[in-house]
C-alpha cells in the first residue's frame, strides 16, 4: 500500500507551494488536480464550449486525455502547463469541476497515479472523496484578503495588471461554486488538520506540515 498525503484548501490558501515542497522533501508524486480541471476549462474554452452546457463538456470528455509527466500538464498530448494558468482559465474552471463525470475522469487519473506510488495530492476533495483513507489530511486556510493578494502577485508577476478587488470577488465567487456544488463540494475532511497560512511564510508552514506528517508516519 503506497501512502497518499491530502492537501485541501480553497483557491489561494497556498496548497499547490506547500504539497510541492512536501512531495519534493518526501520523495512524492505531486498530484495538482486542480490542473486536471483546468486542463479540461482551457479545452471547452479552446473549442468554444460555453460553460453551462454540461452536455457539451461530458461529450467533450470522450475524447480528451490528460496526464502528468515531468510536473507538467498533458492535454492531448500536447503541454498546456502555461496556458491553464490564465486568468480566464481561472475563472471559469470552478463550472466542468460541478459536473460528475468530469470529476470521475479526474478521480480515476488520480487513483491511478496512486496505485504504484506514494502521492501528496491537492485540491478541494482529495481528503472527502479521493483519498479518504489518506494517512495523513491537511485543510489548508487564509483570509479571503490574503488569497486574493497571492493570486494578484502570482498575475501581474506574468506582466498582466488586475485589480485587488477584481480578484477578491473572483475568488469569492470560486469559493462559493465550489463550496456549494451538489457533488465532492469543497469541505475540510473531519480528520483534517487545519493550517491557517494568513501572515505565515511559506517556510513556516511547510516546516509545521513537515514536522506533522514526519511524527504521523513515524508513529
Ligand atoms: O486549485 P485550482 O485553483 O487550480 O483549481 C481550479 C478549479 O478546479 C477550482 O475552481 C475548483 C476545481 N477543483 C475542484 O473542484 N476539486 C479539486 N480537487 C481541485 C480543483
């Protein structure tokens, strides 16, 4: 049996820095699989799908393949690491994560990953839905202020120029469609630990999810 590390959080809380540190300190496979959804926002949006056609993007699934290799993102074949990261990927990507058959493909891509390595995954549902035997489950938090702050660096970092408050709404409208969605909602799993990221360093909280797993798998 491999071990699965979960690492939740709404978007911005920091998990995609913290589970990379930590799948690199641990020698693990690091699952981003909010990429995986992301992946499948840039195709709808590539051939013009709009995002309430559920129909449309469950069709679209068929023939779509996605994969991990080297870190980076595979859509068809082809490496679209960058390109998910837009912000319009971005802010469309919380509409195919409500559809069921768009989170079974993902579940099954992840599960797969799973069975012949040891994983640290994350996302919104790693530790309810994918891996709820995770040995080991984090929820990771931040003010809404904090994540959008994070994510406008992350932005303008790439040359671009958004608003603070353009991006404060964007994640609180993410945080509720993802919250809210009848299927694997966005919810601390009630064996989760919760790590509050707001005015801590990324050093800090790695050290502290380190020490955490490191007494957890040495039990
Ligand atoms: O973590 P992220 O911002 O890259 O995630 C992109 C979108 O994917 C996010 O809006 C919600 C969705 N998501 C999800 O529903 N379940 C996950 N396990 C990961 C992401």
């Amino acid at each position: 049996m491999y071990t699965a590390i979960a690492v939740d959080g709404p978007a911005g809380a920091g998990k995609s820095t913290a589970a990379k540190r930590i799948a690199k300190a641990l020698s693990y496979f690091y699952i981003d699989s909010g990429a995986l959804f992301r992946a499948v926002t840039l195709k709808a949006i590539q051939r013009g799908i709009d995002m309430s056609d559920t129909l449309g993007i469950i069709h679209m699934m068929k023939d779509t393949v996605i994969d991990f290799k080297d870190e980076k993102v595979y859509l068809d074949g082809k490496d679209v690491s960058v390109e998910i990261r837009s912000n319009n990927v971005s802010a469309n990507s919380s509409y195919p994560a409500m559809i069921s058959e768009v989170r079974d493909v993902v579940a099954d891509i992840q599960r797969e990953i799973s069975k012949t390595r040891n994983v640290v995954a994350d996302g919104r549902d790693i530790g309810t839905t994918i891996f709820p035997d995770a040995k080991i489950k984090f929820f990771m938090i931040a003010s809404v202020e904090e994540r959008a702050k994070r994510r406008l660096l992350e932005l303008n970092a790439s040359g671009k120029n958004y608003e603070l408050r353009d991006m404060i709404e964007q994640i609180n409208k993410r945080d509720r469609i993802d919250s809210t969605r009848v299927v694997s909602p966005l919810k601390k799993a009630d064996d989760a630990i919760e790590i509050d990221t707001d005015g801590k360093t990324i050093d800090d909280v790695v050290s502290e999810m380190l020490d955490y797993i490191d007494k957890r798998l040495n039990k």
